[in-house]
C-alpha cells in the first residue's frame, strides 16, 4: 500500500484508473451509519469550522483563494507551463471553469497566461514566482494544519484511515461515472 507524501499533499490527485467495487442495494450500511458519514463529509466540504480554515490556509479577503484555484496553482507549480486544454483535463473540470481559475490567478498576479512561442494560437499557463511563494506558503501551512490534525490519531489508526480515504475517494470516482438516479 502506498502513502501519500508530501509532495501529494501538494499536488491535485488524477483519477484513478483502477476498477472500484460498489456495494449493491443488498448491502447498504445502516441509516444511522450512513447519515453520520453523510453529515460529516457535508461539514468537512461546507462546515463553518472548515471555513474558518480554509481561510488560515488559503488567505482572506481580496486576495484569498477558494480550494479550486488552490488546486490549479497546486497543478501549477508542477510544470513550467501547462496547454489550458491539459490543465482542465488534470483538474478533471470543464476548460471554461479552469479558463475562471486562471484568471483570478492571474488578477493576483499569481499565474500568467501565454501564446506557445511555436503556435501562436495555443494558450499556455504558468506559475509566477508569486504564485510560487504563495504555494510554497499554503503549503507550509497545509502540512503543519495536517500534522496538528492527525497527531490525534495513533500511528494504526493513521494507516486504517489512510486506507479507508483512499477507498472512499475511489469510490466516489467510480459512482460519479456509474451512477443513474
């Protein structure tokens, strides 16, 4: 079983490739169960306690970052540059909402867009070295909030909710493409 580092803590993660089984109706967790995990991932997206936060890690005010625009200057920082194309395909997002992305990165003057020197046609995106600095600080400050987070849980623990999160996110990978209402 492979960790995460902390470079992945850094980076967005692509989509799994491998093939998830999801439990059928005949085995569906009990309702209280279900509402708890419901209720808690609900907070863990949306809850007041996440925002406040999100906003140590990310910045506030004008120039404060939503997860999506942490998660593009995250992608960012990993390439010289990026074909806008390519950056939506990794950000698993349609190419106009990382086209939004990049522009409030670009306002801020953390990210800059360019013509291919090859094609002019093609737009490419970068990394500013102040968006560098700014990943480098929500970084730091991811890893640090991270580490007071788990050092809660003991090392066993640690390794079953690892498991079980990457279980969970592959999971949901799998019922977003199979799923039918």
């Amino acid at each position: 079983m492979r960790f995460a580092s902390v470079e992945d803590m850094n980076s967005t993660p692509q989509p799994s490739k491998q093939v998830v089984s999801v439990p059928t109706e005949t085995h569906v967790p009990d309702i209280d169960v279900l509402a708890s995990i419901g209720f808690s991932w609900r907070e863990l997206r949306r809850g007041a306690v996440a925002d406040r936060l999100r906003d140590k890690l990310f910045g506030e005010g004008d120039s404060a970052l939503d997860p999506g625009q942490v998660d593009t200057l995250d992608l960012l920082v990993e390439r010289e540059s990026w074909r806008m194309g390519d950056l939506a395909e990794a950000l698993r997002v349609d190419p106009s909402t990382a086209t939004r992305a990049i522009q409030r990165l670009e306002k801020l003057d953390l990210a800059r867009r360019s013509a291919l020197p090859s094609d002019g046609r093609v737009v490419t995106v970068s990394a500013t070295a102040a968006g560098r600095e700014r990943h480098a600080i929500i970084g730091e400050r991811r890893l640090k909030a991270m580490s007071q987070i788990l050092s809660r849980f003991s090392a066993e623990e640690l390794v079953v909710l690892a498991d079980l999160l990457d279980r969970f996110v592959k999971s949901i990978d799998e019922v977003a493409v199979t799923f039918e209402p």
